[in-house]
C-alpha cells in the first residue's frame, strides 16, 4: 500500500505545478496592459508606475511566477483587476461553499441512483425493461446540461400554468432553488454511473466464487449483497473521480442559468470584466479540487482492494 | 458464395466501404450527417433571410411564411440563424479534429515510434495538459485571449481561437490514443521484417504503421467531434464564443431562455439541432469502431 501511496504523492506535485505553470503563462501571455485599463482616461506616469509594482507586473516572469506559487502556498491569490486593491481571496471565497455544497449533494443523488439501477440491469440482464431503462441512461449521460434545462423548465411551467406546485425558475436562498440545479447537475453523472455499475456487477456475476456460493447452498440475498456486491462496489469508486470532473464543467453551465452565486458564476462574472487574476484563481481552484478528489478516491480504492495493496 | 471468395481481390478501404454499407445504424447517420453539412454549407444560400437584421413587425414569432422557424426576441429569423449556427459548429469540428491529427494523431505517432526524448516531452505535455479537468484550459484560455484576439482579427479569428482551445483540451486523449497504439504496432513481426529488409524509418512509418492507425484516429476524431459540439455550445454560450450578432447553436439556445414560455420552439429548434449533430456522428464513430475492427475481418 505504501508504494501506491507513494507514487501518487509524487505525481501530485507535477500534476499542480502543471496546473499552476500553465495558468500563470496564460496570464502573463493574455495580451492588453492591464494597469492602463485600469487607469482609464487618466495620463499620469508616477501612478502607473505604482500600480504596476503593486500587482507586480514590474518583475520579470520568474519573479512573478515565484510570487504567485508563493501566494497560492499562503492561500493569497493576488489581486483583482477590476475591483482595485480588493484581494481575489475575498471574492472567491464565497463562491466555494455553494459550489462544494451543490456539487456534493448532486454526487451524492446521483450515487443513490446509479448504483441502484446499474445493479437492477445487471440482475435482469437481457430483459425489455433492462434494455429500456439503460438507454435512458444513455440518454441521460448525451444530453448536455443546458439542453435539459429547458425541458426542466418547460415541464415545470407546465406545472405553474395549471396551478399545480411548481419550483422557482431561478435564484439562491431557500431550499427549494436547490431542486432543479441538482437535478440537472446528477443527471449526465447518474447516466455514467449506472452503466458503469452495470458493466462492473455483469464482470462479478461471472465468477467461480459465485457459482461455489450457489452450489454451497447460500441464500439469493447473501450472495448478492455480500458475496457480489462488495466486489462490484470497488470499481464504482473510482467513478467519483471523473464525476467530479463533470460537475466542474456543469457548474459553469449550471450555476450561470440559475443564478447561484458558485466558483463557475463567479469565472463567469470575471470573464466579462476581463479580470483575469480572478479567473487564473478560479481555474487553479477547480483544478485543485478535481485532483484532490482522484487522490481520496485511489487513496481509498488502493484501502479496499486487498490485491492492490499487496502489489502496489 | 461467390462473393466470399472475391473478397481477398478487393482494396482494403473497399473492404471497409462495404462493411460499413451493411450496417444500417452507420448508413442512416451518414447519410443524416451529409445532409447537415449540405445544410451548413449551401442551406444559407438557398434560405437568403438575414440573420442578424431584426424584423420589428415579428417579436418572438411563431413559425409563419415570412419567417418559417419563427423569430427569437428581437425579430430575427430563427432558421437563418440556425442554419448559420450550424456552420459554425461544423466548422469548429472541423479544425479541432483537423488540429488534433496534425498536433495529436503525429506527435503521438512519431513519439510511439521513436521513443526517447521525444517520447517524453510528448508524454510529459500531454499528462500536464490533463492536469486540467473538462473544459477549464479551454474557458481559461478563450477569456484570456478573445477579446484582443477579436480586436485584432475579427470572426474568423475567433472562430479560430476557440477551435484552438478547444483542441488543447482534445489533443492529448489523441496523443495517447496513437502512441499506444503505435507501441504495439512497433513491435510486430511484419514491422520487424520490413526493418531487417534494409526499409527506412519513413516508409515503415508510412507504409505500415499509418494504415494500421488510420482506422483509430478516423473513429476517435469521428466520436470526439460530439463532445467538441457540445463543448463549442457551452463556450458560447458562457459569452467566449462566437460574438453577436453572429449566431451559435449554444448562444441561441440560452439567448432564448427567458422566453421560453412564451415560444418554446426558439429554445427547442437549436437545441434538436445540436442533438442531432451529437447523434449522427455518435453512431457514425461507432459503425466506424466496428468497420475497422481487425477481429471483424472476413
């Protein structure tokens, strides 16, 4: 087990240094003199001149690159272009608990889901039912995020016109803003973990210990729960890492539609104001977050799997 | 059968033709596909409605003679610009997949073959690459880049812009994809033979191992082509993409969003039309995967 830990711990540094080297070259690459934007009208050498040693544009790269890897060690991500002064810190940090909090209940959801139906497939291979509900899940899993919107919204409305109980169109607050966003963000991943459930339960329904299990005379439930399941369950761990993926990537999409004030809003937000050290911050946060997840799930996959640890 | 024994005659791509002939799912999407791209390509010409200059008489439309999808919240006519949106889309494919055989299809060819520093500097810029989940080099770099990138070289270079950052992100599957493969293929016995005949490391690259990849880049950039539809969309829509007025699938759809319960087909009609394209070149790649399958080989 110490090897595999090992060798994940040291590809963790090239892994955030890629993600770090790569965003600071875009940002020091994106063309236009940000200080001069940012004095607007305004001709006057000596402020330019402080505003530039202020940000730091004034070192050479490597300086700066330094500075910044130094910042982000002391979790200061520098400071904002378009709000003069004000720490990018401050205004990202709200955006994290809401986009963490979403993307975890989402995961969770489409967990609960997915491994339940990917399970059912496996066990009534081969039947309409089977067939049928596993393209849905293809379905689910090809359709993309603002597609689907859409047609949530349109269904709803449908709801609200008849004077049925219906569910606010956007917005952030109450509980009830939560319900569409998260259905919208499980659905691609709910798709994915099924038929990858599915796949992984029909491989474990094949081997000889089951038939030994069978032919032993234990009962339906038992080998199915903890002769099966248990070994079908590992590799659905590794799913959580690309899951996490996609709900990045559903956050932007997701977040902009409805209005929640998440990393993906923000980005978005700082795209249009051109402030790019916030969107450098945001994409290294993102970034950060996926790589940790894969960490915690191999960290766990390698904990679990017995052979993992002994040939690790 | 008389035509069993005939089949050691026929060329290989031949071979292929037909194979993917008799697989009506590949056939119908071909077809679907072709037609699209008729669309894009002559669909603009044909139905000559502006896209961008607004009809004030016709808010929101429903669909009627003078505009036959109907118009989007400030009169425009929906087909015009939907026809236009698709070019758009297909145009992106275009060169991401074009971008991805040249940067990624060759880098991961020449790198399985040779190996060595090659290989690793390939290999390394790949991994540093994927360090970047989904879209965000691709968002990071369109919003760094694009409003000077417009400034300077109007549409067309930011038509450009986002096919390149969209082929960052799609590269390196690419890459890693053909170098593996290549690894394998490299060690073959015909590879070996034409090499202890005294053959060049240029014509084994070309003669034998590019008709062996061919098939997998031809999938693989076939299958990749729905994501970089979608991942055009999403650009686009987030503001990154193409700039209005000029229309794109994803803008359009999100565009028309607020007003979706007035006219929901303004929302609908792209949205149809981007599943579709996601669809037929979906199962397109995958008759492709079947075709050029060696297992299936007669």
């Amino acid at each position: 087990m110490g090897n595999v830990i090992l060798r994940r711990f040291v590809s963790l540094p090239f892994v955030i240094f890629s993600i770090t080297f790569i965003t600071f070259w875009v940002g020091f690459l994106a063309p236009g003199d940000p200080i001069l934007s940012m004095m607007g009208g305004r001709n006057d050498q000596a402020t330019y001149e402080r505003l530039r040693h202020l940000y730091g544009l004034d070192q050479t790269w490597n300086d700066q690159y330094f500075r910044y890897l130094g910042g982000l060690l002391r979790g200061d991500l520098g400071l904002s272009f378009r709000y003069q002064g004000r720490p990018v810190v401050e205004i990202v940090s709200g955006g994290i608990p809401v986009s963490v909090s979403l993307g975890a209940v989402a995961l969770v959801l489409s967990l609960s889901i997915g491994v339940p139906v990917g399970i059912w497939a496996a066990l009534w291979q081969n039947t309409t039912a089977e067939r049928l509900s596993m393209a849905a899940m293809l379905m689910l899993y090809s359709i993309p995020s603002f597609v689907l919107i859409p047609i949530f919204r349109w269904v709803n409305y449908q709801f609200y016109a008849r004077g049925w109980p219906s569910l606010p169109v956007a917005g952030w607050g109450q509980p009830e803003h939560w319900i569409m966003p998260v259905l919208v963000l499980a659905a691609a991943s709910v798709g994915y973990i099924a038929r990858l459930t599915r796949v992984s339960m029909l491989e474990v329904l094949k081997q000889d210990y089951l038939r030994t299990a069978y032919a032993k005379g234990l009962g339906q439930n038992r080998i199915l729960w903890v002769h099966a399941f248990r070994n079908a369950v590992l590799p659905i761990i590794t799913v959580v890492g690309p899951s996490v993926a996609f709900l990045v990537t559903g956050a932007f999409v997701v977040e902009n539609i409805f209005a929640i004030p998440g990393i993906g809003f923000l980005s978005v937000q700082a795209i249009q104001q051109r402030d790019y050290p916030v969107i450098q911050s945001t994409t290294v946060i993102l970034a950060a977050a996926v790589v940790l997840m894969n960490l915690i799930t191999d960290l766990l996959y390698s904990l679990l799997d017995p052979r993992i640890r002994v040939e690790g | 059968m008389a035509g069993k024994t005939l089949a050691r005659d026929r060329s290989l791509w031949m071979t292929y033709w037909l194979r993917l002939r008799s697989n009506r799912a590949s056939v119908v999407s071909l077809v679907g596909l072709i037609l699209l791209v008729g669309l894009a390509a002559f669909g603009p010409l044909i139905y000559t409605k502006s896209a961008i200059t607004p009809d004030y008489k016709a808010i929101n439309a429903q669909p009627l003679a003078a505009h036959w999808f109907g118009t989007d919240n400030l009169g425009r006519d929906t087909l015009a610009r939907l026809l236009l949106g698709l070019r758009v889309s297909l145009i992106v494919a275009f060169y991401v997949e074009g971008l991805n055989i040249l940067l990624g299809a060759t880098l991961g060819l020449l790198a399985g073959y040779f190996g060595g520093i090659l290989d690793v500097l390939v290999t390394r810029l790949a991994d540093m690459l994927f360090a970047f989940p989904g879209l965000l080099l691709a968002i990071l770099v369109a919003a760094s880049f694009g409003a000077a990138v417009t400034d300077r070289f109007g549409g067309i270079g930011r038509l450009l812009l986002v096919a390149g950052s969209l082929s960052l992100v799609s590269w390196p599957l690419m890459a890693r994809l053909v170098r593996s493969q290549v690894l394998v293929l490299r060690e073959q016995e015909f590879v070996v033979a034409s090499r202890s005949l005294g053959a060049s490391d240029a014509w084994i690259i070309v003669r034998h191992i590019l008709p062996n990849v061919a098939g997998l880049i031809a999938v693989s950039s076939t299958l990749d082509v729905a994501g970089v539809v979608v991942n055009e969309s999403v650009l686009s829509l987030l503001g990154l993409g193409i700039q209005p007025p000029d229309p794109s699938i994803g803008k359009m759809i999100v565009d028309s969003m607020p007003f979706l319960e007035a006219n929901p087909l303004q929302v609908f009609l792209p949205s149809a039309a981007l599943m579709l394209i996601v669809l037929t070149v979906s199962f397109l790649g995958d008759g492709l995967r079947d075709v050029f399958d060696p297992r299936s080989l007669p």
